[in-house]
C-alpha cells in the first residue's frame, strides 16, 4: 500500500459528510449530479477528491495529469480537485460516503482496499465492456492486474503503480553496528537487530494504526518464507483461517520486536511517526516501497545528504511483494455524461504516458507491462535501480498481509495489533481476532 508523508488532520473533521460536489444528488434544474456538474457550453466537471496534494510525492504527478486531460478535454470534460489533506483522512471519507450510499464519480484504490467495501453497496461501474474494447487499455492489463482488478470475472478497476516491496536500512547505523550488509536469513535479521541494539540504535520503525502499514510488511514477509503453508496463505484472496503455525509464529516474532527493537511510539503510532523515526535516524530500518525514494532526498523531511546513507533490499529467504495496487474506479452517477467523462478520466491516468510520467517524476513503478523502466528513471533514482537488480532475482513473491485481507479484516489489525505489542494478547489470540473478523463476511 503505497503510504506517502503527509501532517494528518483529526479524522472527525470528516464525519461532517461529503463536500460540495460529491454523491449522487439529483439537481432541481436536472443538469447537476453526483460530483459533477454540466456547466452551459455542456463541459462535465468532474470533482475529485484526492489526498496526493502538496507535500504528497505524488502531487505533481496527479497536478500535471489534470492539467494535461482538462487541455485534451477542454470544453467536454474537466477535473475539479478537492483537496484532502492525509491519505487516512481520504480514507476515512470514503468510508463515511460509502456507508452513506454514494461516492464522488472516480475513488483512487491505491491499496486502501475501498473497492470491496463500494461494491457491497453496488455503487461501482463494470468497467469490462470498456477495457475488452479498447486494445491500448486492456494490453496494460496483464494476469496479476487482472486478478487485483477483477470480482467474478468483471474487471471494476484499472491500476497505475505496481507494488514492489522491500525494506530500506541506514547504511552509516548499520557501519556503527558492524554490519556489512543486509541479512540472508531471519535469524541474522535478529542478530543485526542485537548488534544495532548494542550500538545504541534502534532497529526498526514499527507502528499499530492505520492497518499497521510497516509492521504487516515485516510480519507477512515472515510468514510467506516460513514454509509452503505460509506462502499459499499469503498467496489466498481474502483468507477466512489465520489460526496457522506460519502466522501465530511470525506475530510471536512481532511481539518480540515491539519489546525489544523498535520506538516507544510504534505502539498506538501510524506510519507517519514510523517514517519520521527514519528520516531522523532515530531508526535503522523501515519496511516500504519505492514510492518513499523520492522523500529521502526531499530537504524539508531530511537532511541534506540522507538519501546517501540510505541502502534497499530484499527480505530474508530471500523475498519480495510483488503486485499492483488495486486502481482507480468509476461509481454510479445518475448523469450517464459524467459517467462517461469519469472512465475517460480512469483510462487517462492509468494510460501508459501516466505510469511513464510517475515512473520518471516519483520513481513509481509501473503496473502495466507496457512500460519500460527506463535509463532516465534509474539515472534519477538509482536505489530503485538497485533495488530492480535484486528484485528481479528474487523467485519467491507475494501480495502484502493486508492487501488480500476482507476490509474489516485491516480494522482489527488496527485494533489488536497494539495489545499484541503489549504482551495483552498471545499471538494466538491475534490470530483468532482475525479469524473471527474474517467470519462476519461469510
């Protein structure tokens, strides 16, 4: 799940309900409707919601993509942006919409898992018909894309970035602990954790809320190299049994590493204070995508010449997350022209020149085969040019632990991960919490 550096407003602030423009509300002069409105020259606006403003990596992407369609579509369609500041906020909108029946006319995925919790409200658009339609779009689909996208055989959504997951270390903390490079195994994972910890360093950045973003990262690399059963399980969609030797040994591991190897403000913390202990060099290790590259040379996070200290890998076993995040998708609207202007909007932003444009302004990964990692882009960014070269040889892969998780499934990650931290609940209370969440969707 793709998680970007951004100050969080108090999530009640949301509970007020949507913002102007967003929802299926039929006008009293009949030309308005949900998130959009068809202004007198007949141009369909198109309100967007989006947290991938301002400080957000993402930001110029998505600025210089609503520049470029609202020029293409001048006079038909334009992009209207409404500003969230926080990708939790953002989430924490669309649920409060989607409990209320209706959504703005095109929702970012992004790996936040909102397109499960929109299609039980049948408020998502069949987007098959389109995409089988239309060559360029569908080739930007290969099997995991399809499989990310898709429920019972419609595809609902379109991605843009491909998930490739490894850690990052400090390699001046690791020189001070004498380590010389990352770990093989798990057992010399936990043996540097000692050396960094003798060296006055804290390992690793860990934190509970928000679906626990880095520490399911460690947890699920855990399970997927424990065995054959664990990799199966990280490999199941929307899983109903945690109650497996592979998980409960990998959240003893978890407990182990909040009582000894990370910050006191892991437990009840976000991803937010995890990146922040990192950027600070409070922390040696952080669990995160590519995506977080561009921040470490982002002087108004880090100091100047951080992202020099900053080395990737792989997890021990050795293994990597491999899969796009879920993408964009189109909602009912009453107004079948904003519907239409809203899955030209969807196509426009995950087409090959957007994932091409990320790739070289962010150092996103592209989720279509289509695009190339190109010299430019590795020249730009080149640990994400070491980290392809090790990626690439690493054989065993899977989605992320939450990733493939029931939506409730994350909310009591949230819950129960800080009382695992504690040593309140036994790793085998953890599993069964989720198992028993797992069983409210059957």
């Amino acid at each position: 799940m793709k998680k970007r550096l951004l100050a969080l407003l108090m999530a009640m602030t949301l509970g007020a309900g949507c913002l102007t423009g967003c929802g299926r509300k039929p006008a009293a002069d009949g030309n308005q409707a949900s998130g959009g409105d068809t202004a007198a020259g007949g141009e369909v606006v198109i309100n967007y919601p989006t947290f991938q403003i301002g400080v957000n990596t993402a930001a110029p992407v998505v600025a210089q993509l609503v520049q470029e369609f609202n020029e293409q579509y001048k006079g038909k369609y334009k992009i209207v942006i409404e500003e969230i500041p926080g990708d939790a906020n953002y989430l924490e909108k669309m649920k409060v919409m989607i409990s209320g029946g209706e959504l703005p006319p095109v929702v970012y995925g992004g790996g936040y898992k909102v397109l499960d919790l929109a299609l039980a409200k049948d408020l998502v658009v069949d987007l098959t018909d389109y995409v089988n339609q239309d060559a360029d779009w569908k080739a930007n689909y290969n099997e995991q894309a399809l499989a990310v996208n898709s429920r019972d055989g419609k595809i609902y959504a379109s991605s843009s970035e491909l998930q490739l997951v490894g850690y990052f270390y400090n390699k001046e903390l690791y020189a001070k602990a004498g380590i010389d490079k990352p770990a093989e195994t798990w057992d010399e994972f936990f043996a540097d954790c000692d050396k960094l910890l003798a060296a006055g360093i804290t390992p690793l950045s860990m934190d509970t809320g928000d679906g626990a973003w880095c520490t399911q990262l460690l947890m699920g690399a855990m399970i997927a190299t424990s065995g054959e059963e664990g990799l199966k399980f990280m490999e199941t969609s929307q899983p109903t049994d945690y109650n497996l030797k592979a998980v409960t040994d990998a959240a003893a591991k978890i407990q182990q590493a909040f009582a000894k190897y990370t910050t006191k403000d892991a437990v009840g913390g976000v991803y937010e204070n995890a990146a922040n202990n990192f950027f600070s060099e409070n922390t040696a290790m952080i669990c995160n995508g590519p995506w977080m590259i561009g921040d470490f040379s982002d002087t108004t996070k880090t100091d100047e010449g951080f992202a020099d200290k900053i080395g990737c890998a792989v997890y021990p076993g050795p293994f990597v997350y491999y899969a796009p995040l879920e993408g964009f998708f189109v909602t009912k609207q009453d107004d079948p022209k904003l519907v239409e202007a809203s899955v030209e909007m969807v196509k426009f932003f995950t087409s090959t020149h957007a994932q091409q444009l990320a790739l070289e302004t962010q150092g996103m990964l592209p989720a279509s085969p289509q695009v190339e990692v190109t010299d430019q882009a590795k020249q730009k960014f080149p640990l994400l040019a070491d980290f392809l070269v090790m990626a690439n040889e690493v054989e065993t892969r899977s989605n992320d632990f939450t990733s493939n998780m029931f939506p409730n499934v994350t909310d009591v990650i949230s819950q129960q991960m800080p009382a695992l931290a504690t040593g309140d609940i036994t790793p085998e209370q953890f599993a069964q919490a989720l198992t028993d969440a797992a069983a409210k969707n059957q």
